[in-house]
C-alpha cells in the first residue's frame, strides 16, 4: 500500500505536475504484473485524480481522498458521501476563503478542502495560514449542529476534512478484504500517513518516507529515492525466490 506525494514523488507548486521519481514508474508496473501482490494506493487526492500521474494503463486500485473513495481496476467507483452538516460547513469555510481572496488555494475533494500554500511568499504563507485557522473556527461556532470536521496541517498547506473517514478507513477495508494470513507494508511520508500506521499496528510493516526523521508510529524509515526503489527491489526480488521455491517444490512433489 503506498501514499504518493511526498512518497512516490516528490512534491510541486503545481500538483498536477509532482512526477514520480526516476525509475519508480518501472517499478511499480512490476509489482502490478505481479500475481501474488495486490498493489493499492492510498491518497489524500481525488481517486480519479492519481490515474493521470501514474503510468498509463497500470489500472491500480486506488484508495483516494484520504479513504473516503474508492476506484477498482475494473473502474468501479465508490465512495462514502460526506454528512450535510459537513457539505454545509465546508461549503462556507471555502466560500470566506475565496472572498478574502484565496480562490486558487482551495483545492475541493469529497468531504474536504485542502488549501494549499506551497509556493506562496513566507509572509503570504503565515497570513494564509492564520485566516484559514480563524475561518475554521467561525465555521464550527457558527453551525447550529454539531459538525465533525478536523483541521490536519500537511507538507504545504492544511486540510480540513470530515473526521469519520481516514486512510486508516481504507486500511482496515483492504485488511478485512484479505483471507488469511498475508504479508502487509504500507509506505507514506506525512501526518495523514500515521492514521494509516495506527491502523497497521500488528498487522504490517509500516514505512516512513521522507527525506529527514519525525516522530511517527512507523517501524522504519527510508529516504526517497534510493532507498524506496532499494525496498521496492527487494519486495519484487522476495517474490521471485518465493515463486522459484514454489516450483522446485512441485516439481520436486
């Protein structure tokens, strides 16, 4: 299970233009020819939104929206619509927002905005920042029910997002959708991640992936590039013994 920005890619002022890094494409069309692994990425971005930064034709599962989306290989989508408290509540958070002039900040996904201040001027960063903190808080004292919604800083910029889905969400999903007992890793690098590493605990080997250490619940941590595609490497290469292994059995049988 891997995250992709800041995981698989490293980030980009322009999201739409964070490419993976060199060679990681290969790598994972591999794993996806691969019987015995199920590839599944799971992301904060819209789920039909990853496929146009992927390789083409890989037909991935994909987890998107941070659990709140799911698109199968077979193009199947769906999804788990947010309350009309929280539509309501995010649709005038994001309406102040672009009255005061942060129209092209707000980046809309089911069930939350994320305002993105990559590539703003330092100053212009902290402003933003601040607005958006004071907005928030106006939206959840102003709403006549109670609103379940959470503010969630990451790399760039903050989201606030329902807080009855996660990433952890689609792991337990991906989880209970296995028999039996399976070899699990999920790799991520922000603080949406540790939700899906809190998921994780006991059941996989959870990754950190980031050029520098942070506290997390994760098990290791690995910089990008050359260490993911090292780990990548020995995922396919493990494979290949076990499936070489298996065949000397039978033949052997």
């Amino acid at each position: 299970m891997l995250d992709y920005d800041g995981t698989l890619a490293p980030f980009a002022d322009d999201r739409m233009q964070a490419a993976l890094y060199p060679c990681v494409a290969e790598r994972l069309v591999e794993l996806r020819q691969l019987a015995e692994t199920r590839l599944v990425f799971v992301s904060g971005r819209p789920a039909r939104e990853l496929p146009l930064l992927l390789p083409a034709n890989l037909d991935a599962e994909i987890w998107g929206s941070h659990g709140r989306e799911q698109l199968l290989p077979n193009g199947v989508y769906k999804f788990l619509p947010p309350t009309v408290e929280q539509t309501q509540a995010l649709v005038s958070f994001e309406r102040m927002l672009s009255e005061a002039g942060y129209e092209t900040a707000i980046e809309k996904k089911l069930g939350s905005l994320a305002i993105h201040s990559r590539g703003l001027a330092e100053s212009r960063a902290r402003e933003l920042k601040t607005l958006a903190e004071g907005l928030f808080a106006k939206v959840v004292s102003d709403s006549q029910s109670p609103v379940s919604l959470e503010w969630l800083p990451f790399d760039g910029g903050v989201e606030v997002r329902g807080s009855d889905c996660s990433k952890a969400t689609a792991i337990k999903q991906i989880l209970d959708d296995e028999s039996g007992e399976v070899v699990v890793a999920y790799l991520g690098d922000d603080e949406t991640d540790e939700d899906a590493f809190r998921a994780l605990a006991g059941r996989g080997l959870r990754v950190l992936v980031r050029g520098e250490p942070r506290v997390t619940l994760a098990d290791l941590w690995i910089r990008p590039p050359a260490e993911l595609l090292a780990f990548l490497d020995r995922w396919l290469a493990t494979i290949s013994i076990h499936r070489n292994n298996a065949k000397r059995e039978e033949s052997n049988s």
